[in-house]
C-alpha cells in the first residue's frame, strides 16, 4: 500500500476513550499530511462524538474493529484501547496491511507481545508503540549526549515514575484483567524506557521484583482524582524492581501510583556512566570531571530541544511523536520507537511482576 507523495495519510482510530481524546486525536489533528477517516469504539456513541470533533466529513463509524479493517484505503490504525486487548488488534491491523501506532504498553505480556514483533516481521508493514516521553525536550537532549559518547559506559541507572496519590479512577485502569497490572505497566514502563533509550541496552540477564497491595483498601484517599473503589482496585499500588543486563550494567526501577513520599518524579531516568552522569530532576543536569574538577551543566532547554526529525522543536511531546512516526510511514524510515525494544520493555515488565509473585529471581533465555 504505497502512499503517493501528495496524498494525505489516512489512518482509522480503534478505541476512541481516553487515551485517543487526550493524546492520538488532538495531535493527529494539527498534521497537514493527514486525515482521520474512520472511529472504533464498542460503546458506538464514543466513536461517533469522535468523528464529529476530528474526523473527515464522510469518516465511518464502527463498532467491530474487525469491518474498520476491510477499508483497503486506511493506510494506518492506532489502537487505543486497554491493554489486553492490544495485541490481537494489532496483529489483525498487520495482517490486513495497515501499518499501526499502538498504545503503550506493548501487550500485557511477553507471548502477546512476541504476536505483534512476529506479524510486522511477517507482513513489512511497520509497528511502533506510544512512548512519547523520548520526544521531550530533556530527553531528546540526554539522548544526543549519550550518541556523543558524552557519558562512557553506562552501567548504572534508575528509572523512577512515583506518584504521591494519584491514582487514575477511570477506565479500567484499576482492573488486572483488562490492563495486566497498575503503576508498573502503566508508569514504570515509560521510565523504563527512558533508561532503556538512554543505555541503548535491551538485552536483559535477570530481574528481582516485589509489587505491594498496601493502599488499595484505603478510603479517605486524599486522592488527586477522587477516592478509587477498593473493589475494584485489583492491581499493584506500587511496584519495584532491580534489573541487571548481560553486560552487567543495574537498574533500579521504581513505580506507585499512591506512595507516602514528598519527592515524586514521574517517567525519568537517572544515568551513572564511566566518564559522565545525567538526570531529570531539575530539568536536566551533566554531571562530570573536567580538568580535575568536578562539574554540572545545566542546559537551557527553552529553545526547544534536540529534534530526530526536520520539524518545530518546540511542540508537544505527542505531537513530535505523531510526526515522526508518520514521517516513517510515508519515507518508509524506521519509526523512533521499534517493537524490539518494546518487546524487551514488555519482557522486563513481565519479569518483574513473576519475581514478586514467586520470591525469586527471575531469568532471561
């Protein structure tokens, strides 16, 4: 399905909730080069108000994902729905020669996840998961240190999304079956990434977890979005993990969604390299030794950051995310975030979660 250089891309929302209302949609919306000409919704109404407020005049309205995919003219999909049900969409978005945006996190586990790496491996059509935080200004700028050789080797890091109490009470956030787990899959894997990105390290050797169930039960919350239903709140209110790779590099990654603590940080990494450190947490700071003194650079990000694509430096993360990942599409690049290194993301995650359940270390093959 080959796009023609002056054609606008057309691309058909699956799951059109939260998600696709507060991130896909809004930033589709401001590319010239393309169109939303169908919604997917299984509540139809929600798919309808969608296609009034973004899509083309005669967009189509779905309610069975499955008959958007037979529209041979829907160059790509984004699926937005919960976790669960990422992978199946997606391999059927794949298999009918739609290249696909999916949400994060990649699936709820490793074998599902392993199902969309295969079916865009099997069909050439691209796949790239929503990791939007690697299109902030302070990552973008890490980032391009790090390719510089700025900080060595490295070989210690810390991914960190902790929240003091606030915990999401809408959707399905709070449901293990629908979502595959709390703070951990829903915060901690944007962290993850980071450091990940930042290491360019996917290849993993073991992991250590624990998950805690400690607030779930509360009910005068004091919760950011009101008090959450602890009979419905069937996931993790934390979670944490220690990771070390085959080269032997650690990190140390931390989750809640509810912790008792004044310091939270959400989706930043911490790096610790042989010739040079770097974290987010005040905007971002070099650390190092230079002429035999130590030294901290503090980089104005206000002109905008380092930008992987010919575009404005000063948009939203999600836009510059939607941008580059249609600019792959239609050069036929490879998107900034690849399903390899989702899959390894999801695979740590996954790792993480059977370490607290078992006590026990938990190994990569």
């Amino acid at each position: 399905m080959a796009i023609g250089a002056n054609e606008k891309v057309r691309i058909g929302i699956v799951g059109c909730g939260g998600i696709a209302n507060g991130k896909h949609m809004p930033s589709l919306k401001k590319l010239a080069n393309v169109e939303m000409v169908a919604f997917c919704d299984i509540i139809v109404e929600r798919a309808q108000k969608a296609k009034e407020q973004y899509g083309t005049p005669d967009a189509a309205v779905y309610e069975d994902y499955k008959e958007l995919l037979k529209d041979e003219t829907i160059d790509v999909v984004h699926v937005c729905t919960p976790n669960r049900a990422h992978s199946f969409i997606t391999v059927d978005a794949l298999e009918a020669g739609k290249h696909v945006m999916c949400e994060k996190p990649m699936a709820i586990n490793s074998a599902e996840a392993k199902k969309m790496l295969d079916a865009a491996e099997r069909t050439g059509k691209k796949l790239t998961i929503g990791y939007q935080s690697r299109q902030r200004p302070d990552a973008m700028y890490m980032k391009k240190e790090a390719m510089d050789g700025t900080f060595g080797e490295i070989y210690y890091a810390k991914a960190t999304a902790l929240r003091r109490r606030a915990v999401p009470t809408w959707g399905v956030f709070l449901n293990e079956y629908e979502q595959g787990g709390g703070p951990l899959i829903d915060i901690g894997t944007h962290a993850l990434d980071l450091t990940l990105w930042m290491m360019d390290n996917y290849k993993p050797k073991y992991c250590i977890g624990t998950t805690y169930h400690k607030l779930n039960n509360d009910t005068k919350t004091g919760n950011a979005w009101g008090d959450w239903d602890p009979a419905k709140f069937t996931v993790e209110d934390s979670a944490f993990g220690m990771i070390v790779m085959e080269n032997g590099a650690t990190i140390m990654l931390e989750s809640s969604w509810a912790l008792n603590m004044l310091d939270t940080r959400e989706a930043i990494t911490t790096i610790c390299g042989t010739k040079a450190g770097a974290d987010m947490l005040d905007g971002i700071r070099i650390n190092g030794v230079r002429n035999g003194c130590q030294y901290v650079l503090k980089p104005s990000l206000a002109a905008g950051g380092v930008a992987f694509y010919d575009g404005n430096g000063n948009e939203a993360p999600e836009v510059r995310e939607a941008r580059q990942w249609i600019d792959a599409v239609i050069n036929d690049k490879t998107p900034c975030v690849t399903p390899e290194q989702a899959y390894t993301i999801t695979r740590i995650l996954e790792g993480i979660y059977t370490s607290a359940k078992t006590g026990e270390p938990y190994y990569f093959d």
